[in-house]
C-alpha cells in the first residue's frame, strides 16, 4: 500500500492514551509536541520507529479534530506528489474534503470516507523530510501514493 505511513486517533487526554497504547501494543511514543493551526491549539505525538506509525492527537474544542464524543479512530495517512491532484480525485469520486490545512501553510487534506467512518490524509511528499526530522531522526524516506490519472470533467448533458 504505496504511500500509506500512518493511522491517527483523537484523544481528549494524551497522556492516559499513551500509558494504555503503549501497555496494550507493547509501542513506545516519542515525546508529544505543542502545536497549532489556524485558531486552534493541539498536542500531537507519534509511535518511535519504522512506519506505519500511530499518531495521536489531542486537541482543544473545535477545529478538524473534534473529541467532544471521546476518543475515536480519525484518519489514515498517506504521502502524496500533489495534494491538490489527489483532493480532486477524491472529491470526484465523492469523498469530500472536510478539512485542507492548505489556507495554514499546511500542505495536507482531509477526505471523509463514510463507509469506513474515518477519513483519508492526504500530505504533500515535500513535507516527509521535516516529520521525518522530527519524528523519526535518520528514518528512511517513504514512497508516495503511485500517480493516480487526471480526473476528466463530464460531458457536458450527463
């Protein structure tokens, strides 16, 4: 599965998420980190090692990660060449997209994929040097998704 790196959850208290994933599935956490977009504070940590990782994301009210019903399963993420090429072709095959991080000078995207009752992350692949740095000091580059084809318009009348 080319290009898929990592599978999120929100939490409303990192903490405890973290003490019982890491008890549970026996991984271990690099330390969480303070960040923001937007209007909107979150901590966010990921699971040490080689990919997929388990990123964990807990966030202040409101925003893309809403946790006001408790802790859930939120997105799998995927590396891609062109955020924008990929959130077409997934609008166009009707997964829209909820939340772009785009407008905040975040290259990624969110597509809502009811059947699964999560989403799909699109990140732009210029960004995997910076996680990597962060996340996974000397860790190996990850492939993105393979090219997808240009999404064609429908004729006109249908």
């Amino acid at each position: 599965m080319a290009g898929f790196y990592h599978v999120c959850f929100v939490v409303p208290d990192m903490a405890a998420a973290i003490r019982d994933l890491g008890t549970a599935a026996g991984v271990e956490f690099s330390a969480p980190r303070v960040d923001r977009i937007g209007e909107w504070d979150f901590r966010i940590a990921f699971t040490r090692g080689e990919p997929p990782y388990v990123e964990l994301i807990e966030p202040a009210p409101g925003g893309p990660w809403d946790v006001s019903e408790g802790p859930r399963f939120d997105h799998l993420g995927f590396w891609t060449r062109s955020v924008e090429d990929g959130s077409r072709r997934l609008a166009a095959e009707g997964f829209l997209e909820e939340f772009s991080g785009c407008p905040y000078g975040r290259s990624f995207a969110y597509h809502r994929v009811d059947s699964i009752g999560a989403r799909i992350e699109l990140v732009d692949l210029a960004r995997q040097p910076a996680f990597l740095a962060a996340w996974n000091p000397g860790g190996a580059p990850m492939p993105p998704m393979p090219p997808t084809p240009p999404v064609e318009p429908a004729p006109p009348g249908t």
